[in-house]
C-alpha cells in the first residue's frame, strides 16, 4: 500500500502545473549527491605550466627546432616585413652617418656625434600614431624614383638645434616650449638641418643610384602626412645626435614603394666596407687590357660540305670559294667579328686592308654590372 501510494503521489506532482512553488518544493526533494573525491572538482581551474605559457606567448621556438615563432608572437610578427632582405640600406645609411658627422659639425660648428639606432619595419600608420608631439615632418619626394618619404625631427632634438644654432649655452639641455606652433624662424633653421640630411642621403646612394631629394613640404601635424596607405610597410630608420649633453632622435621613413625601382640593386651586398666600384682598381684593369695581346683571324670565306667529302681530302685537291679578288673579308676575335678588310700583297708577305670601323661594344659599364640581374628566357 505505501508503494502504491507513493506512484499516486509521482503521478500527481507530474501533472501539476509548473509554477515557482512546484520548482522550489522539487528543488527541496532532491537527494544530496556526495561528490566523488576522485574526481577533481569542476570549480577549480588547472594552472598551467611555465612551458605553456611560453609557447602561448612565442617565447619558445617551434616544433621543427628552427627557430620558427608560435602563438602570440607569431601572429604580431605575421604583419612585418624584415629588412634584412635588403641587406645594401644598412650600407647606405652607415655612411650617411659618416657623412653626417662632418656636415652638422660644419654646419653646428660644433661637435656632433651621430650614431645608427637602428633599421626596422613598421606599418606606416603605426608609425604616424607612434609620433609624440611637437615634432617636425618633412616630406620630401625621391625625383628619379617618382614617390615619396619622411624625415621626423623629435621633440627634444628639435629645441636642441635651435638652442645651438641660437647660441644657447652648453651642457645643459634646452628648454622646451610647449602650447605654441613653430615660428618662421624656427622652421626657417629646421629646414636648413633638413637640407642637409638629405644632401648627404643623395651622396650615400650615388654610388648605388643616383637620386635627388627634394623637399615637398614642412607639417607639424601627423594627420597631414599621407604619403602612403597606413597598411603599407615602409623602412624606419633612427639617427641619434648627441651635442654635448644635448641632442635627440631623428627617423627618415621610406616606403617599400619608394625603393622599389632599386629593389634589385638592394638585394645585392658588397664585401668590405667599399661601396660602388673602386677607382684604382679599375685604373689598373684598363692599363692591363690595353697592353694585352690577342689573336685576330682573318676568314677570306666560309662554306658548308659534307662530312663524307671532308673525309675524302687528300694533298693537292682544291677547294673553289664563292669569292673575288676585290671581295672583303672578316677579321674575328673568337667568335665575334671586329673589322672588315681586303686581301693584298706587301713585299712578300698577305696584308689585309682594314675598311671598315672597328665594332664598339654597345654594353656600358652599367649595364654590364647588372647584366646578372636581368632574367634570361
């Protein structure tokens, strides 16, 4: 009979309607479940060892063992373009830096000390929101390579310059003026250090290509310079200046559309700390070929016969050529065909007359020394 009543009483809890009186008298009904110790509780979370979080992050090298990055890292790393693929900037900008050490000492008539901080790739609009005002931008334009760069002017090196060129004391840094845009004499003096970052940057890649940098215009607001898309990668470089405890950082951004005419030419990398050719030793080439000898044929005709026929020569057979006396003939170097002249008699020795100019090479200097880089079909 208990049994019987308690499925009556199952039977009538199912129909009940569901309403928050039920729930609760249900919820009040239920067994207690003792957890299994066993089983590790669900609430606490596993921590996770030093070697996961190093790979999570990218810290540790991948699993092929090559140094590959993962996780965080190699999604940040995913959006640069490395520089190292050009391996000729760091030439070029190692001697702007030397040549920047005598212009500003000329023109400072001080001692200025300029140090390469170094060559990276950033995206162009991380850059521009990078910049930390006051600041001075200079956008220039590359004449032979048709596009444009950037010359920033930080801050602090910005009041350091003007505070040399005025006269102001040394060993001491200068005072910074905030809440103000730059006078006409200011940016007047700026210009002038400007012009002569890029004359030397002209001098650094003449030996390479030559180029004119040509300044466009002067902005002190970021937003102002749109000189490529903000997604485009371009090549940051940093120059430090140091004037006797005074001094500060000055970056030249140029965008990866901005050198691609030279593209090739930065792909290549010289030994030694030479850039371009070497005037002695080509000197002492030209002196060496001039006094060179060399053997010059002198083919009267050629003709074609069959093996068989060559085959069956013997002493005293004679050979008709399709030519005349008065008929010219080639006169080769190798394989290449020099001079043109005609057959004659001095004395008791064959002469030939040469007729016709000597054939220069049409391949110049410059062009022989990419002549490698040109794709053959």
């Amino acid at each position: 009979m208990a049994s019987e009543d308690l499925d009556l009483e199952n039977a009538a809890k199912e129909n009940l309607p569901l309403t928050p009186e039920g729930m609760a008298a249900e919820w009040a009904a239920m067994p207690d479940i003792a957890p299994d110790e066993s089983e590790p509780e669900a609430h606490i979370d596993r921590l996770m060892t030093q070697d996961e979080i190093d790979t999570m992050l990218g810290f540790s090298a991948g699993e092929d063992g090559k140094g590959g990055r993962n996780g965080i890292q190699a999604i940040v790393d995913s959006g640069s373009v490395t520089y190292e693929r050009l391996p000729m900037l760091e030439i070029i900008f190692e001697r702007l830096v030397r040549l920047l050490s005598t212009s500003l000492r000329n023109l400072f008539s001080d001692n200025v000390e300029v140090t390469l901080e170094g060559i990276r790739s950033v995206r162009f609009g991380d850059y521009i929101n990078s910049i930390s005002l006051p600041a001075m931008l200079a956008v220039f334009k590359a004449e032979e390579w048709d596009n444009f760069g950037l010359v920033t002017i930080e801050s602090a090196l910005t009041y350091s310059v003007l505070d040399t060129m005025l006269g102001g004391k040394r060993g001491q840094a200068a005072a910074r003026v905030d809440g103000r845009p730059f006078t006409s004499i200011e940016m007047s003096l700026l210009r002038r250090v400007i012009g002569v970052v890029l004359g030397d940057a002209e001098a650094a890649f003449r030996p390479l290509s030559p180029v004119t940098f040509k300044v466009d215009r002067i902005e002190s607001n970021p937003r102002f310079v749109s000189i490529s898309r903000p997604a485009n990668a371009a090549i940051r470089v940093e120059l430090r200046f140091d004037m006797e405890g005074r001094g500060g950082s000055l970056h030249v951004l140029l965008p990866y559309a901005t050198i691609e005419p030279i593209r090739e030419l930065l792909l290549e990398s010289f030994m030694g700390e030479k850039l371009g050719r070497d005037p002695i030793w080509e000197n002492h080439l030209a002196t060496e070929v001039w006094q060179a000898d060399v053997a010059v044929k002198c083919v009267l005709h050629e003709c074609t016969m069959p093996l068989k026929r060559v085959m069956k020569l013997e002493i005293g057979d004679t050979l008709m050529f399709d030519a005349r006396p008065e008929s010219v003939a080639s006169l080769r170097c190798g394989e290449f065909i020099v001079s043109e002249g005609r057959i004659g008699r001095v004395d008791d020795k064959i002469a030939v007359q040469v007729v016709s100019p000597l054939r220069r090479s049409k391949t110049t200097m410059a062009a022989f020394d990419t002549s490698h880089l040109t794709p053959t079909a």
